[in-house]
C-alpha cells in the first residue's frame, strides 16, 4: 500500500530549493546560550575558484599582530574574543568592495544597536557577532520574543511537518536508554526545543513504556521566555507549587507524568546522571567566523558601517584570536579541501559545545544525537537569512530574518573525539538512512491503516519531506507546493559513551 502510495505516479524532474514565497521545508530555531535555526540547503552564494600555487593545509599568517590593547579594549563575544583594531582597512580585490547591503529605510533598534557597538569600538565586528546580535539580543533579537516557527511564521520544522519525526527519536532515545542498562534515572535534555513539538511527540510516542518515561526527568535549554511558554504549553505542563526563588523553573508534563525543567543554558543541567542529548537544527544558528585568501594569507570578514551609514563587509587587517580556530579546522581537514577553497566558514562555538557535549557524555553515560544540514567536510560560504520563508539579504534590515550556516559534521566529530578519550563518534548518515532504519515506514503504514482521506494525504506529504528527496513525485496540488524531500540534505551523527557500544541504527 505504501509504496503504490507514494509512487503510483511517474516522478517529476527534482529541483534545487527556490525562494518562493511558500518553501514546504524549513527549519526550526534552537537554544544553547544562543537560539538555533535551521533552514534546507542552499548552494554557496559565492564562486569557489581554484587558486594556484597556494600552501595545501598550512595558513599564511603573521601571528604577531594577534594582541589585546589594554588602551583600548573591547570585546568580540562574551566569553571567548577580544581585541582591538588600531586602524580598519577596507581591502578591495580587483579595485570592488567586497559587499554592501541597502540601507532599512529606517533604523530599528537592533540596527542602532550593532551601529553603536561598531561606532564605540572604532571598527569592525566579526560575522559571528553580528549573527549573536541579530538572533539573540535580549530587547531586539529575532528568536527572543517571538514565534518564527510554522505556515505563519519564518519556516517550518521536521517536527512540525509529522509527528512520526518526534516518535523515530523517541525510539532512538529508548534504544540508546536500553544500551546503557535501562538506568532508573536519566537526563533527557534538548537543545534548542522550538515550539516543544519534537519532544511532546516524543513523550506521546513512549507513554505506553514507563519504565523508560518514569526514569526521565525533562531538560529544555532556552533562553527565550516566549518559546519557554510555547514549550510549557505543547508539554501540556502543571507548575510545581512553592518553587523556590532562583532555582530554574521545575514543571511536571501529563502527557507521560514527567518532569520538565527550564534552563538558559547547557552548563546549568545538573550533573552526574546519565545524559541523552537531542540537538534538532541547533547546530546550523551557532555564530560562524568567516574567512577569506588574499595575497597576505587568510583574512576574517568583518561588518562595517560605511559613511552613508549602510552595513557591508570588510577584511582584517590583522589576524584575529578566531584564527586559532581556522588554523585547527584546517590542521584537521585533508589537504585538497582547503587547496580548493578561498572562502571558509568556523564556528567555535560548536566546536565548544561539542567538546563539551563528549566530556559530560564520557563521564556520565549516555549519548547525543544532532540531526541538522550540513556537510562532512569544511565549509565555505554558506551564511544565510530567511524572511517568511524567502531568502534575503544577510545585512538587509537585520533582526528581521533568520540567520544559520551548514553544520561541519567533520568538526564536530573531531572535537568530540579530541574532548574525551571514553566516547565515540558514529556517522553521519542521510536523515532518510536514520529515519528509515528506526521503523518510520511500519509507523506510516500503521497510522494509514485507520485515517481519514484528508489524514492520509497528510501523512504522505510528511513522510517524503522528511525522507525523500528532491520534489514528491505523487503530489497533485498547487505546484508551488510541493513537497519538497530532506532525507538526504539532513544528516544524523551520534557521539556517545564508549561502554555502551554502537548505537542504532549506526551499526
């Protein structure tokens, strides 16, 4: 039946990703200290050029301009970079700035904001500040205060496109729970949770097994206090009453008589349990480092005001501390991928959080999985921003649109496994391989057996976007809405506790 189903009609050609003004597939926001999103591919918006004679995996770089001026200080991200420019160049190629944006017609209060930063400091800031601005700004931040998830907001989700995305997980996490001996406790933690739609039908899915729901105890890392009340809502939560002051909000779920936590950030779950950690379309929103080859070696792409008070990009001068990140990626990468490429994206941000991710897992047990869009290799130049569900302009009016870049699963395996001798690292593989492999064809085939016509073509369209690929070859609606598939554009990579052997379906 399922297959007569979903091939009954010759396939139509596939097709990249257009910029229509309904795209069927796109991504979710996610939370660590910042707010995750995720969005399907999309070619780099630059060329890649072979250049010649370049070095194959060494940078050319003078390390002695890398300094903090204690005169004249400031401060790249909170935790992680400072430094100062003595003087900003603006560097040209072939006599053309690199690119600018139209200015908004009228400054908002984040554009004030990012303008004001650049005016104190007296230069530039990096990409991946700008994208910490843009996303996750307290007053003006585009994840903070609102719901950018589904038809009406700025993209759609896996889990908001079937419910049989949230159950798959679900069994992989009752799976990896078996692995590790069934432990009466167990953290289950996500990063980034959206609307809460991947874990309460996670939840739904497990409430007939209880051994396995009565061991968890709910852990959703957020920091935005809109999502956090979506969150509660979709849990169908009960607050715990007299909860003490400063201690992280404690609720219980009734969809499977569990209970939920809140938390800003990773670091404040609690410690010393066994740990399964779901990171869905978290990693793609982490800021990135752009860099760029120029005759001095490599040099980070900076955001500029220009004198007509528009925002465009710039080249440092001098090398910056997020070089030390380039220069690890690149010890890393096999030669010929960096030969290649005169443009690389870093994000030390994930490099961090998955560092950070292996320590915890190889000291307490447990594993995590991260589903997102990516590569399994260095990354170009891939930073993007979606505006209801249409792709625009990176500085164009930011605060207004959705930022992310492609995931480096390459990276993130070799931190993991540089973090902690006790874990290993399994895949990636294809969304559809993962999907497929955990039974999401039989949990189809159950649901159609006792559903409405309207249901079924519902299930249909939710089951080749999260493991076709390319255009659904049975659709017979609006051509502007098509399914499109994310099976193979999406891939599962799971870093887990060295004593508890291979997870599924990874074998």
């Amino acid at each position: 039946m399922l297959r007569k189903l979903l091939f009954g009609q010759a396939p139509r050609a596939y097709r990249f990703l257009s910029t229509q003004s309904t795209l069927p597939l796109l991504s979710k926001c996610s939370v660590f200290s910042y707010c995750s999103s995720s969005r399907p591919e999309i070619p780099p918006s630059n060329s890649i050029e072979h250049l010649e004679d370049q070095p194959t995996n060494t940078i050319s770089i003078d390390r002695s301009g890398l300094y903090s001026s204690p005169g004249n200080f400031f401060s790249f991200s909170p935790s992680l970079y400072s430094y100062h420019f003595t003087s900003v160049l603006l560097i040209f190629f072939g006599g053309d700035v690199l690119e600018h944006s139209h200015e908004p017609s009228s400054d908002s209060e984040l554009v004030k904001h990012l303008k004001g930063i650049i005016k104190f400091r007296g230069g530039p800031i990096s990409v991946a500040e700008y994208m910490e601005e843009v996303l996750t700004n307290p007053k003006a931040g585009f994840y903070i205060n609102r719901d950018v998830f589904g038809a009406e907001g700025d993209f759609i989700t896996s889990p908001e496109v079937s419910q049989m995305f949230g159950e798959m997980v679900g069994v992989w996490a009752m799976c990896l729970w078996e692995q590790m001996g069934q432990p009466k406790r167990v953290n289950l933690v996500e990063l980034g949770p959206g609307r809460g739609t991947l874990m309460a039908d996670l939840l739904r899915g497990a409430s007939k097994f209880k051994n396995f729901t009565e061991s968890l105890h709910i852990h959703m890392v957020e920091c935005s206090p809109a999502l956090q009340k979506l969150q509660h809502q979709s849990l169908k939560c009960m607050d715990e009453e007299n909860t003490s002051e400063g201690v992280d909000k404690r609720s219980l779920s009734t969809l499977a008589g569990t209970p939920v936590s809140w938390h800003a950030t990773l670091e404040q779950v609690p410690f010393g349990l066994p740990t399964i950690i779901i990171a869905h379309e978290f990693y793609d929103a982490l800021p990135v480092h752009q860099f760029q080859r120029g005759s001095r070696g490599w040099c980070e792409k900076m955001i500029d005001v220009t004198e007509d008070s528009s925002f465009r990009f710039v080249l440092s001068p001098q090398p910056t501390p997020a070089t030390l990140y380039l220069m690890k990626r690149c010890k890393w990468a096999v030669p010929k991928e960096v030969e290649k490429l005169n443009q690389i994206e870093v994000c030390p941000k994930a490099m961090d959080l998955t560092s950070t991710l292996a320590k915890r897992i190889g000291a307490d047990g447990g594993g995590a999985l991260i589903i997102d869009y990516g590569l399994n290799g260095v990354v170009s130049d891939s930073l993007q921003a979606i505006r209801k569900h249409k792709f625009v302009n990176i500085l164009d009016n930011p605060g207004s649109a959705d930022l992310s870049a492609y995931v480096d699963f390459a990276s993130i395996k070799h931190s993991a496994e540089e973090a902690s001798d006790d874990v290993s690292v399994h895949g990636p593989i294809t969304q559809s391989q993962f999907l497929g492999s955990l039974g999401i064809n039989f949990r189809v085939e159950a649901l159609l057996q006792n559903c409405t016509d309207e249901q079924a073509e519902s299930l249909r369209t939710g089951y080749w976007r999260l493991v076709g690929d390319g255009e659904a070859p049975f659709w017979e609606g609006p051509e502007e809405q098509i399914p499109i598939g994310m099976g193979t554009r999406y891939m599962a990579m799971a870093i887990v506790n060295k004593k508890q052997g291979i997870p599924i379906p990874f074998q």
